[in-house]
C-alpha cells in the first residue's frame, strides 16, 4: 500500500478503524474453575471459544473464538458490540461468576483539534514518503518522517543533555558503561538490525505476537497506519551505544549519532503489531498481543518495561499483565499519547508511570496527551533516533511523540537500577516494592518548568537527581506495593472516574490547560450531564452507572463524533451556567436538547438492551 496519502484520504481511512471485539476476561468466584468456566461460556456462548487461564490468580480467564488460525487479526469482530455487551453482562449474572468484561481494543481517536498538523494521530510524525529518503544519509533540518524538526534540537545529545542524563553518567558511571546488568522488555513493532541497536539486543528472548513465532524482527511492511522501524527508533533512544555506530553524516560539524540513555542495558524485542495504533484491522495486533507482550517479557526476565503504544479504554486484561509484572519487581512505563484528549491506557493506570512529552525549547509539547494520569514529562519532540527507509535502509534523524519521551524515562529507570544493583534493593526492600519505590523517586525529583501546567505531571525528569536521591529507610513508612491492594482501580468500575477521565480537559475548559479549574465543580457539572443523558437523578446516578457505566464510557472513548458531542453539551452547560444571560428555564430546555442528541446518537449504536433502556427511562 502507498505510503503518500493527503489529510482527506487519511480522515476516510480512519473512519474505518473501529473498536475490535478480541474476547471476555472472566473471573470466577472460586480459585480453579475452569471446568465451570468452559459450561457457562459454552452454554451462554455457543460452541468455538477457547477458555484459557493468565496470570497470577487461578481465578482468571481469558475466553476467546477459536480461529483456524490464533493470530489477532483473525479473532476481531466475533461479536458485535452490542451483542458482545449483552453477552458480558449475561455473563456477570451466572452464578459462581466474580466479574466479566469484554476485551475491546479501542482506537486513539483525536479530537478534530488535535488532528493532521503535519502528524498524524498516533503520535508519532508519519512521513509524506517514507521511500523518499533512499540514502543512509537524511537532509539535516528534515525528521526521518518527512516533517521539520525544531532547530534547537540540533546537537543530536540535546535530548540527554535536557535531563542530565550525561551529568549522571559522569557523576555514578566512571569507568562503566552506563545501565550495565539492566534488562529492558520493548513491546512494539519488533527490531531490525540496525548498528545503533543490534549488539544490544537479546532476540532469542523475545517473541512475535504478530506471527506467533520465536523471531520478533519487523519485517518493515509500509501501509496506512503502519510503523515500520518503530521499535528500532525507540530501543534506540534506550540502549543505543555511545558514539555513531554508523556514518550518518555531520551536523553544525558535529557527527549524527543517537544517544541511549543506558548504552550498557540490554533490550529483548517484543512484536505486538505492525503498528502503534494497535486497533488497525491490517496491523495485526491488538490489546491482547500487548498484555501477553508484557507478560512474556517479564518471564523473560526484564526489569523494565517501555511501553510506547497504547488504547483509548480501560481493559482488565491489560491492567492484570501490568501487575503481573509489577510482582515480579518489573518496572512499567508507558506513552500519555498523543494527539488525544486525554491519557491513554495502560499510562492511565495510577501502577504505570506516564510520560507526557517536552521538546528542545523546554516547552511541552504540543502535541502530547495531558491530564492528571500524568506522572512525569521527558523530551519527546525532534529527539534523535534510529529509523529504518525501506528494507535495511539504515539512517540517523528526529522523531516526535510520546513514544520517545517514555523510552527515555526507561533509560533512566535501567541508570537507576544499575546504580544502586537491583539485587541489593531486593535484599532490602522485597522484588515486589521495586516499582513503587523507583516511581515515587522519580517524581519527586523532577525539575518544575515555570509555565507548565499541571497536566504534565510533577515536570521535566532530571536523572542527576533521580541517582542522587536517597532510598527510603526501611525503618521508615514504605510506598504501598499497589498491584497487591488494588485489583481493580475506579477507573475501570464504569463510575465517575473513567468519565472524568475522558473529559478532564473538556472540563477545564481547554485541552491546553492543566489542573487549575475547581475538581468539584467539574465533577458536578459532569455528574449533572451524565445523570440527565440516563434520565435519571443524581442521587441514583451511581447506581445507574454500576449497571450501565462502563458501556456508556466505552462508547464515548469509541467513537469521536459522539466523543465530541457529549463535551459540547459539558461546554456549553458551563458557558450558559457562568456567563449567560439566558433564562434559567430557557437555558434548561436548551441543554436538555444538547444531552438529548447524544442520547439518540447512542440509541441508534450497537448497544446492549440494557444501556438501551437506561437511556429510555423517564423519570416518575
């Protein structure tokens, strides 16, 4: 498939990139059930789904359509989404059944604001050709994506350099190599072997989720919406050797080279698609290759995990892998996104570290996902990484995106580990405190930028400090280890949370904002509009939202237009509440219109009966 495609072809295309059915996550009551589980799926499904447990907790269950093949891309769409809905709630209602959900890989649909600036939507810059650049060597002030790069992020080690990654080197690695000892899991689009990465790979540990076989390389295929080299540009912003592996020419005389922030860790790649929008039907992958991604890499042995995909709704699946991982004294980070209202999950998850991204001018970035899920920012605008042109076509450029931010942040945890001897913090505090203890360090140790707003979390990370920073006594109150209290965060109940997760921006009033508007007010005002869209009262709304909530969410995070509309009828609530003079009654009737529109949008959706009638309620 071409890869040139003008902002009118790229809208069409992504108007086909919808919500995948992939399966149910199923938890049962009782610990080894799967005998039970297999009756009540075969009984309420039919026969051709596989029950399969994950995990830690003998309780859980996987429940996906059998496929002649076990490939992603083949098991999408077993279901409608109303019909998959239906079904989930049929089965939360069968005895000796603890909790069930689908498994939806949701798209990361940007709002119409945060669209086709020269970038495309899923964060990373996308090329106007890629195959334009045929030789090792790019123009100088172009990304290897096509798109302008900031001139302030010439010195190709600015990127390090913005948060001491090299006073740190200086400081706690003379005479070693900087992440030594340090195993890194990559979930994304597999490795190449490019110079910049290939001698610190481990690839016999690692695993195609695309293919389902023991051999992660990208195999580079150009398309709408695909990624090839992606992997390579991110493993090298972690682990690329210091020094230019390869004659990429010079900049302002200064030799093109990437810079990785721990060049003595090692990575193992992990394929879970061909793409970073993990909901493109032709990339191959979805939510469930990236749990088991994550999964794998943590049996592997990794100590760190970089996550630089994502999904637009909260998944059971996914959270679990996480904390699989977590027990186990892996740290987990994760892309905020880009390009989309809010955080993306697994970034969302209070357990992962988020990171939002910042650029050369110490500006955020415009383009970055922000809200409160936020925990740190790194550079994420024209850093300097490895890119892959064609089949093997190996070159040094700039690349802007979350993407970028978050493997910096994952060196860094590798400099931090490797400082302070991961065996010697697990003689001390326990493999499973690890996590909690690194990611409360980090961010209290970042450096406040004046002019940041509070969407962009603590600030920018600083590693010099990060190292310096004492560890917690043991005689001292200790960071809880979460995954072991939390199994499922108020983010994922279908409560107020997940919505006011979705519209935290709306409801400041701008996407360019942070935390500065009144929570409560905001939450009132969505909890106004969520109780009038279910025809409901506001006392009953969360009992309304314990039915019906999650659905309701899904929904608005599935689908843009109505995305759109439910934050218009917020918008326009607060303009007539604060600074109208219209009529109480008139401007009542005014937004009952507004939520009304939405409601018959979400009537005329494939939605279960059960949301159906909640939206068709009226009140006594």
């Amino acid at each position: 498939m071409s890869t040139h495609h003008n902002k009118a072809e790229l809208k069409v295309e992504l108007k086909r990139v919808e919500p995948s059915f992939e399966g149910f996550v199923l938890q049962m009551a009782k610990p080894n059930q799967k005998r039970k589980a297999r009756e009540i799926v075969g009984r309420l499904l039919g026969a051709g789904w596989q029950v399969e447990g994950f995990g830690d907790a003998a309780t859980d269950f996987e429940v996906t359509k059998s496929e002649p093949t076990k490939k992603a891309v083949n098991r999408k769409n077993a279901l409608t989404v109303g019909r998959a809905w239906k079904m989930t709630y049929r089965l939360r209602a069968e005895p000796g059944v603890a909790y069930a959900e689908p498994m939806f890989t949701v798209p990361v649909n940007a709002p119409p604001e945060f669209r086709f600036e020269g970038e495309d939507m899923s964060g990373e810059a996308r090329p106007r050709a890629r195959d334009e650049f045929a030789a090792r060597r790019l123009p100088a002030k172009t990304s290897i994506f096509g798109t302008r790069t900031l001139p302030e992020s010439d010195d190709p080690a600015w990127s390090i350099r913005e948060v001491k990654v090299s006073d740190a080197w200086r400081r706690f690695f003379a005479g070693r190599v900087p992440g030594a000892g340090v195993v890194i899991g990559h979930p994304d689009t597999g490795y190449s072997e490019h110079p910049e990465i290939v001698t610190r790979l481990l690839p016999k540990k690692g695993y195609d989720f695309v293919k389902e076989d023991g051999d992660p390389k990208d195999d580079l295929d150009s398309g709408l919406l695909l990624f090839p080299g992606h992997g390579t540009g991110t493993s090298s912003v972690i682990v690329s050797p210091e020094l230019a592996q390869g004659d990429y020419g010079s900049i302002n005389g200064k030799p093109i080279a990437v810079w990785g922030v721990a060049p003595g860790a090692k990575l193992i790649p992990v394929r879970v698609s061909r793409s970073v929008v993990l909901d493109v039907p032709w990339a191959g992958g979805g939510v469930l290759n990236l749990a088991k991604a994550i999964e794998h890499a943590a049996d592997k042995g990794a100590h760190v995990v970089s996550i630089s995909m994502g999904t637009g709704f909260p998944n059971t699946r996914l959270l679990k892998a996480v904390q699989y991982a977590q027990r186990r004294g892996v740290i987990v980070l994760a892309a905020a996104g880009n390009y989309v209202g809010y955080v993306v999950f697994p970034a969302a998850y209070e357990d992962v570290i988020a990171v939002a991204a910042s650029n050369a001018r110490r500006q955020t970035w415009k383009h970055s996902s922000r809200g409160s899920a936020v925990d740190v920012t790194a550079p994420g605008e024209s850093v300097w990484c490895a890119g892959v042109q064609g089949a093997g076509r190996f070159v040094v450029g700039r690349g802007s995106g979350t993407s970028f931010a978050v493997a910096t942040v994952a060196g860094i945890a590798a400099l931090w580990l490797a400082h302070h001897g991961r065996d010697t913090l697990i003689a001390r505090y326990g493999v499973e405190k690890i996590p909690v203890i690194f990611n409360q360090i980090l961010r209290d140790n970042c450096d406040a930028v004046p002019g940041w707003d509070a969407g962009f979390g603590r600030g920018l990370v600083n590693a010099e400090k990060v190292l310096s920073a004492s560890l917690p006594s043991v005689n001292s109150p200790l960071p809880l280890a979460t995954p072991f209290l939390r199994e499922f965060p108020a983010v994922s109940s279908g409560g107020t949370a997940i919505f006011v997760h979705l519209f935290e921006n709306v409801l400041r009033g701008t996407q360019n904002r942070g935390a500065s508007a009144d929570a409560a007010r905001t939450s009132a005002e969505l909890q106004t509009r969520l109780a009038d869209l279910l025809m409901t009262s506001e006392v009953a709304l969360p009992a309304r939202l314990r039915e019906v909530g999650q659905e309701l969410a899904f929904h608005f995070a599935a689908d843009p237009d109505l995305y759109q509309q439910f934050a218009a009828a917020l918008a326009s609530g607060k303009t007539r509440r604060s600074g109208s003079r219209m009529a109480t009654d008139e401007a009542s009737v005014s937004l009952s219109e507004d939520v009304g529109a939405v409601r018959a949008s979400l009537l005329a959706k494939s939605t279960s009966e059960a949301l159906k009638a909640r939206l068709a309620i009226t009140l006594p």
